[in-house]
C-alpha cells in the first residue's frame, strides 16, 4: 500500500466516525445544490436548473427522484421527462422543461364568442347558443356578430340555474358560466389572449398553491360544463325552458334597457337523477389528466 492509498484509506475511516463529516457527506450525496440556490429563483439561468431549484423548494420528493437520476448518469432527456411528468402529476401541467423559466404554465379555456374558429371545432355547441342569437353565415367570416347584451342574458341563465337546489341545473349553469365568462374561474373565464396579459405566476410555494387550486377548481367547472352540455342535449323540455327563458331576458332587457337579476325568477322544471347524470367521462377541456400519475 503506498502512501496515496493509505491517506484515501484514513479518509474513509474519518469519514465513518466524524459526525460532522458524515452529515457532509451525506448532504453531498443527496443535496449537492445546497448551497448553490439563492432564495429568489433566477430566471435567466438554464432550465434545468431552474427545475431543480423549483422542486428543491416545492416538491423535494421529485427533486430527490431527480438527484438520484443524475448521480446515476440519466441523460437531460430522460431528467427532462421524469421532471416533466412528476410536477404534472402535482397538479402543474408541464409539458416541456424549457419552459419552466418562464414561470407556472397555464392553460386558457375561456372562449371568444365573436371567433369563428370555435364553432368550427364546438359545433354542437350552436344549439345551445342559437336562442341567444348566435348565428353562423355561410362562407368564411373573421368575426361573428352576437347579439347586443347577450353576455348580461347569459350571465342570469348561468346564476339563476347556479341557485337552483337540482344538482343537473347547476352543472347546466356551469355550461352557461364557462360560454358567457362568468365563472370566477380566471382560467375558465379568460381566453388565450387574455390570459397572455396577465403577470406569469412564478414558482413560489404560494403560487404554486394557487395555481393548483385553480387548476382543479377549473376542471372541476368543466367536468361540471360537459355533463350540463349533455344534459341540454337529451332533455328537449329543458332545452324549450332555456328559450323561453331567453327570449324573456331579451324583452326585458329592451324594454328596461338594463337587467336586474335581483327581481328576475325563472321558473325550472327539476330534471331529477342528479346523481346519476352528474358523473361525466374526462373531457377534452381539462387541464391536468389523471394520467399524467
């Protein structure tokens, strides 16, 4: 044994009997970035450090998952997806990591009336909104024209069927929420452009929280939406009460010039099997899938 191999030798046994620097080492081992991350995450650094510094922080099991990976040599795309796939699965949909630096990633559901493009993708959709004076031209047309006050007619559809004690009617006002961007939901209410105005929530702990709360919130409004939208599609009798309803919103609208949902009653046939009718297959709407586990 020469005199290089014996000191690694000492080295070893130090290491195994000083508790200080087996906490180092172990710190080592499973933390290596421990000292490397200032408490504000910087932005302008490659992405992969910031995936790291975002799970350190707020997810540290996904982060250890990740350490492991590395220390067994993972290449960036195997990290990329396993990083990808397990914050999904906290509620965050990340479909790539390079754009993690550009803070939490949300998704629009919200729609635009006046496009054309989404009765071309939601044309079950026009039955629905035909009472409310949604007409689609023949040709190809860059904006729809909708009727004067049709969002205040279909903001008092959706709050007036959100009160109703049936289960089946309040899905029904989701439906009407998410058309007429009456939710309170930003994700559910705000189309793509709209959303694209607002300030990024960064990868904070609380906004993280928030923006899992909102995610779920807004699934939950369009599983709800779906089920209203093929309740409306079945049920003809309800289908002829939102007409009538309708065209009673309009009149008086024009001839108050303004509505107020305090003195309106409309009057709801409960449809009954609430709780048969509400369960609802995943739509193609939602954020996060199960699947993504």
């Amino acid at each position: 044994m020469n005199a290089i191999t014996a000191i690694y030798d000492l080295l070893a046994v130090a290491l195994t009997t000083d508790p200080l620097l087996l906490l180092a080492s172990a710190a080592a081992t499973f933390d290596p970035f421990w000292d490397d991350f200032e408490d504000e995450i910087d932005y302008e650094t490659d992405p992969m450090t910031i995936a790291l510094q975002v799970t350190r922080g707020a997810f540290p099991d996904i982060y250890a998952d990740a350490i492991e990976r590395m220390r067994a040599g993972a290449p960036y795309a195997e990290l990329d997806r396993l990083l990808c796939k397990a914050i999904s699965a906290k509620g965050i949909p990340l479909d790539d990591i390079e754009t993690i630096g550009w803070g939490i990633p949300l998704v629009a559901l919200g729609i635009e009336l006046e496009d054309p493009e989404f009765y071309a993708v939601h044309s079950d959709l026009l039955p629905i909104l035909a009472p409310f004076g949604i007409q689609i031209p023949e040709g190809k047309t860059y904006r729809i024209d909708v009727p004067e006050g049709i969002r205040q007619v279909g903001s008092a559809i959706a709050n007036c069927l959100h009160e109703q004690t049936d289960p089946v009617l309040q899905q029904v006002s989701w439906l009407f929420g998410w058309l007429f961007s009456c939710t309170g939901n930003s994700l559910v209410d705000y189309s793509d452009e709209m959303l694209s105005e607002i300030q990024p929530l960064s990868w904070s702990k609380e906004d993280i929280a928030f923006a899992v709360e909102m995610i779920e919130e807004a699934n939950g409004i369009m599983r709800d939406a779906m089920a209203g939208l093929d309740t409306l599609k079945t049920t003809p009798d309800l289908m002829a009460a939102l007409e009538r309803h309708v065209t009673t919103l309009y009149r008086e609208m024009k001839q108050k010039g303004k509505l107020n949902e305090q003195s309106i009653r409309l009057e709801w046939t409960s449809f009954g099997g609430g709780a048969e009718r509400a369960a609802v297959a995943d739509s193609e709407f939602l954020l996060v899938r199960s699947d993504a586990a």
